[in-house]
C-alpha cells in the first residue's frame, strides 16, 4: 500500500509542488545544511579547476535539484502515461527498435543523473523488453513496497540486487533489459574495478561488467539531461566489448588478473569487463562535465580511495 499522503500529495499540480520544492530546499541547505560538506568535498575533487565561486553556484543548483528529485518522485506515484512521455522525452526510440528487432537480452547501464526514479518508468514504456530494475531494498518496509509500486507503474519489474542472477537464470519469454545504477561505491572493494573518474582513482561496482559477459548481454549506457524543471531527456548508446587498441597498462593487467581470479572468468572476460566499465566510466564523466549539478554529489563516492 502505498501511505495516503503520499498519493495525496501526488495528485497536486507541478507548478504546486515546484512551491514546496523550493521551500524544501531552502530547510536542506540554509536549515538542516544536509550534506553540505560531503557535496562541497566532492566538487573540490572533481573540479579543482573551477573558482569557489563557481563550485557554490554548482552546490548550490545541485540542491534545488535534489528537492525537485524528491516531489518529481512523489509525482511519480500517479504521474499518468501522458505526462510522463511529455515530460520524459526519448532521443533515440530508433535504437530501441533495432534492439528489439534483434532480439538480445541488455545490460542497461545508467547512474543518478537528473531523475532516475521517472527513468524507471519511461524505459519500461519505451522498450518492448521485459524490463527489470536491481536495487537496493530501504529498511523501512513500508516505504519500500511503496516505491516498488511506483517504479512498476508501466511494467518495470524491481529484483533486489541479492536475486539478479536468478532472475537472468529463470526468465523465459520475450528477451530482457536488466537496469543496472553503477555509479555508487562499491561494498565489497575487493571484487570491484578501478577507473580514473573525475580525475580520482574510483572503485566501480563489478556487476555490470561482469553480468554483461558471462551471460552474454548487450551493453548500453543510458543517459539523462534536464531540459527544464521537471522536464528530461533521455537515451540510449550501444557500448563496445571491443578490448582498446594497444592492450591494456601493467596496472589494468594486474586488475584484470584480479578480477579473473575473485570473479571467476577467463582472462579475456576480464579484459572486456573491465574495457566496458572504462567506457561507461568516461562516457558518464563527459555528462556530468557538461551539466554537473545534474549527478548526485551527496553520495560519498569517494569515501575509499
């Protein structure tokens, strides 16, 4: 069940919940100043480039967005079809089609860019894939089932992360996207990949790249922009397999060693695991590059380094 407040509250217009977003975000960030240090840690990393100037006004966007987050999510609770494909637009429906037409089963990379609550949503609509969702399960159990119910509005199915697997194993039918948010840190460092992302040494999470070549998935990274308040837009980019051109440094041939040896697969599998991570890696920093308060800098993604 989904709590009557909520629902309630989702029933109101944008241009009323816009109102409180922007009451919210004063409380967050002049109140409570929510973590206000761990957002300003992370742009000083990233961006050791820019002026303070230039960081706060970053910080300070990120945060109005962050409230926008929380009541376009409430929104989505009875956000209608219509609105949503008004409010969500698709770049590319053409590579949703060729992948259908081809009939393989996806990795859908994605991360916590602009609303990833409403990306949910729309990639079930506009994929005629069984789409699944891996996530994390809250504490509160109430709250859990109610966001549950939300994302599988338009026919998303949400799996723990715990029965991913078993979910791939035993899926018959029409073929698969499995949706996959691979930007936040890592619980088990020992099986995680490194990359250079934003200009620090970052453990990535390993199931997408491993996911992707032991079961023989396509790879595709999923992107999403704000274009206006509570408006996005979003696509989808095939990535390669492809092991890069001139091989790999001593460094990434002793992680691919590792990550043979923890995860179970050959050499080669590590190799292109390990070459996809990098590309989705790059292919996220040059996003957050063009629009960084659109990524969510409250997580401490950095916290082991």
């Amino acid at each position: 069940m989904i709590p009557f407040l909520l629902v309630t509250a989702s029933r109101l217009p944008f241009r009323v919940l816009h109102r409180f977003s922007d009451l919210g975000f004063l409380v967050l960030y002049y109140g409570l100043r929510y973590r206000r240090k761990v957002v300003r840690e992370n742009l000083a990393l990233a961006f050791p480039e820019k002026t303070p100037e230039e960081r706060l006004r970053i910080e300070k966007q990120f945060f109005r967005n962050f409230t926008d987050i929380l009541i376009e999510s409430v929104k989505a609770f009875t956000l209608s079809k219509r609105e949503l494909l008004d409010r969500v637009r698709f770049a590319n429906p053409e590579t949703a089609r060729a992948l259908w037409e081809q009939q393989v089963n996806i990795a859908g990379i994605s991360s916590h860019l602009a609303n990833w609550e409403l990306l949910a949503q729309a990639l079930s609509v506009e994929f005629r894939h069984q789409c699944y969702g891996v996530y994390k399960p809250l504490s509160s159990k109430k709250m859990d089932d109610a966001v549950v119910i939300s994302r599988e509005r338009f026919g998303i199915k949400m799996i723990p992360m715990r029965s991913v697997r078993r979910v791939m194993e035993e899926h018959s039918g029409r073929p698969y996207l499995m949706g996959l948010l691979s930007d936040q840190a890592p619980h088990d460092y020992e099986k995680a990949f490194q990359v250079v992302f934003l200009g620090q040494p970052t453990f990535v999470v390993p199931g997408p790249g491993i996911l992707t070549v032991k079961h023989g998935l396509t790879p595709i990274w999923g992107w999403m922009s704000r274009t206006g308040r509570s408006r996005f837009e979003w696509g989808v980019e095939v990535l390669s397999l492809d092991l890069p051109e001139g091989g790999f440094g001593p460094a990434d041939q002793a992680q691919i060693e590792r990550i043979s040896r923890v995860h179970g697969v050959t050499l080669e599998e590590a190799g292109r695991a390990l070459a996809l991570i990098q590309r989705y890696s790059q292919k996220l920093e040059a996003k957050i590059r063009m629009a960084p308060q659109d990524w969510l800098w409250s997580h401490r993604r950095w916290k082991k380094r």
